[in-house]
C-alpha cells in the first residue's frame, strides 16, 4: 500500500437545532466580530435571521454579507471582503449552499492580506493563514462545509478553485432543521451531486485510500436511501438529517480522493449554459459509468449492494438505478431534454480539456475525441 494523506474539519456538530447555537461556538473560536455570509434566497425565507441573532447573543457585532450569487464572481468574493475589512470582523461564519460557503472560506482566507484572490487560484497556493471559519450548510449536497475547495467564476463561462488545506473550517455545523424548506428539484439535484461524489471518490485513481473508501461507502449508503424518502415526504426530518450526513461523508471523502470525469465533464455544463452542478453532475453520471467499466466495473459492484432497492449483479443494473433515481425526480435525463444543442458538444468537449485537476483522477483517460463521445452520449441517453 502506498502513503496517503487524509485532512477533514477537526470538529463537526451534527444535530438538530445545533445553528442556533452558532453564538457559542464563535465564542468557542474567540470570534467576537464575525461576518456572517448567505445568499438572498436565505434572507427572504428567514433562515439567516435566527442565525445572526444566535451569533449576536453572544458576540460585540455582527455583519451580513448577503449578496452572494449562484457560481459566485470574482466580483462577490471582493465586495465580501470589502464588507469583512471595513466591519473590522474577526471571524466569518458562512451559511447556504457550496456558493456561499466558497465564499466565506476565500475571504477568511484573503483577510490575512498576504495575497490577491489571482494569486489564491490553484492547489496549496494560500500562503499565511486565515480567519477562524464556522461553515452551516442548507443544502445535502456539495459537502462544502467539510472540503478544501472553493469555486470562482473568472468570466463569463470560466472558473479557477483555490485549493488547499487551509480553507476546511474550524467546525461544520449540521442542521437538518435548515434544509426542510428546500424546494423538490433542489433536493433532488443536490442529493444526486452528493451521490457522485461518493461514487467518484471511491473510484479515484490517485489518491483512492481506506479511509475514504469507508466514507463514501458509507455517504452513499446514506443517501441511497433516503433520496427517494425526502422527496416523498419532504418534512421527514430523519431522514433530512441522513441526507445532510451522508452529504457531508461523501464530501469528506472527495476532498481526499478528488472527484474525475463526471465533475470535469459537467463544469463545462455550468459555464456556459448555467445549469445547476446537480443537474449537470446527474446528466453526465450514467454515460461516464459505462465509459468507466473496463477499468472500474469490479469497483461500482463493490458499491452496488449499498443501494437500496434490488440491483442487477452487473454494471447495468448498477447503471440504470441511477437512470431510474434520476427519472424518478423529474429532473431531465439527457443534454438534449436540458436544451443543450448538439452542435455545442464539441466546444464542451475542448473546454473539459481545460479540467486536467480532475480527469487525472479518472480511472480510464479521458482525451477530447473521448469527452465528445461522452457528451454524445449524454445528448442522446444512448450507451
């Protein structure tokens, strides 16, 4: 076996309530100014409020940033930061999805003032240290709270990460209670995202290890099974709560054993046709899975016995439980149904090329003629 390095949070806090009591663990962290970041969305359904007053219960002040974007700018890290200095904040406390939790790891991490957000972009390129960070997710999905990434859209159809160790939070804090009011298609997406994170941790190339391999197991264990239930009964709580921890042990697993062709093959997706991860991530996963099976079959049916409902013993079987999830939630199963035109498959197909991060990862090599295959694939739903 050889070496491997594994990093996660030091501290999680899973519960239900446990955001309210976010005052407390800023005190925890000596935070007494924190900033705390969301989106609008957060602020109208009146999921911000209660936080920023647990945060104000025990602290001197407390800032909102709440103008954060989906796939958040350039422009919105710096106009979060701009808010951080001037609020003279000691702490930043991120709430929402992985767009506002990205947020709220590049400030903590620009407030040092030893470099530019350019200079941020790439992998164990931070340099000096960063702000205590309390990360609260709404959504089961990007395990954001839990990796050392965060995602920046440069342009108009481009995004850089900034990667590195520093960016895991102080704690991540897990509150299903936060996620009941979560409309059916968002659940839908982002518990499917949740889900190819695991799949595709547990099948990484280079740094597939033990300990992931359980988290993953384990996070798709989890979400497999009460994916179908939140959409059902979407005030189940219980199952919430195993939805939100399965999401965030599928996350502590990529963040170790990164994700490979799914992901890079659905960023494409995203940039240009702004097209939600989850979305992107479930009209990519079946073409990939078969492209994947001389190299990785064995490993998928180590995994197919942790789905909930009969699976066929084969790669099919494996392949069309997904097909049917991904039906099932009424979100489209091919590019076509997603209004992508299929003169664009080969522009995505040359801009996936550009994710080289990511497809290292994969277990069988992905060139461009083999992307357009896929995104052909994709198009059509056939195999």
């Amino acid at each position: 076996m050889t070496g491997y390095r594994f990093n996660t949070a030091p501290e999680l806090r899973v519960g239900l309530g446990t955001s309210r009591e976010v005052g407390a663990y800023c005190a925890q962290l000596g935070i007494k100014r924190p900033l705390l970041v969301t989106d609008p969305g957060l602020v109208t359904v009146g999921l911000a409020e209660p936080v920023r007053k647990a945060m104000a219960v025990k602290c001197e002040h407390v800032g909102l940033f709440s103008e954060v974007t989906a796939d958040p700018a350039e422009s919105v890290v710096l106009n979060a930061l701009a808010m951080l200095q001037a609020g003279e904040a000691d702490g930043v406390v991120g709430l929402g999805g992985g767009s506002s939790m990205d947020v709220a790891k590049a400030i903590a991490v620009l407030a040092a003032g030893t470099q530019t957000l350019a200079e941020a972009y790439g992998v164990d390129q931070v340099v000096g240290g960063r702000l205590p960070l309390i990360l609260i997710p709404t959504t089961a999905g990007t395990g954001s709270e839990v990796t050392p990434v965060a995602v920046i859209t440069t342009g108009e159809t481009t995004k850089a990460g900034i990667s590195s160790p520093v960016l895991l939070p102080d704690i991540a804090v897990l509150d299903a209670e936060l996620t009941l009011g979560l409309p059916a298609h968002v659940t839908a997406m982002t518990g499917i995202d949740a889900m190819v994170h695991a799949i595709e941790a547990y099948t990484s190339k280079i740094k597939k290890n033990p300990v992931s391999d359980m988290l993953a197991r384990q996070a798709l264990t989890l979400l497999s099974a009460n994916q179908r239930r939140v959409l059902s009964h979407p005030d189940d709580v219980a199952a919430r709560e195993a939805m939100l921890l399965g999401a965030t042990l599928a996350g502590q697993a990529f963040a170790n054993a990164p994700v490979a062709a799914v992901h890079a093959l659905a960023y494409p997706l995203g940039g240009h046709y702004h097209m939600p991860h989850g979305l992107s991530n479930a009209l990519m996963l079946p073409a990939v899975l078969r492209f994947n099976a001389p190299a990785a079959e064995a490993l998928y049916l180590e995994l197919a016995p942790l789905l909930p409902e009969p699976v066929a013993p084969d790669l099919e079987g494996f392949v069309s439980w997904f097909e049917e999830l991904i039906a099932d939630a009424a979100l489209p199963t091919t590019l076509s149904a997603a209004d992508v035109p299929k003169t664009d498959l080969p522009m995505l197909a040359a801009d996936a090329m550009l994710q080289q991060r990511l497809l290292v990862n994969n277990p069988v090599e992905v060139d461009e003629a083999a992307a357009l295959a896929l995104y052909t694939a994709a198009w059509s739903g056939s195999a």
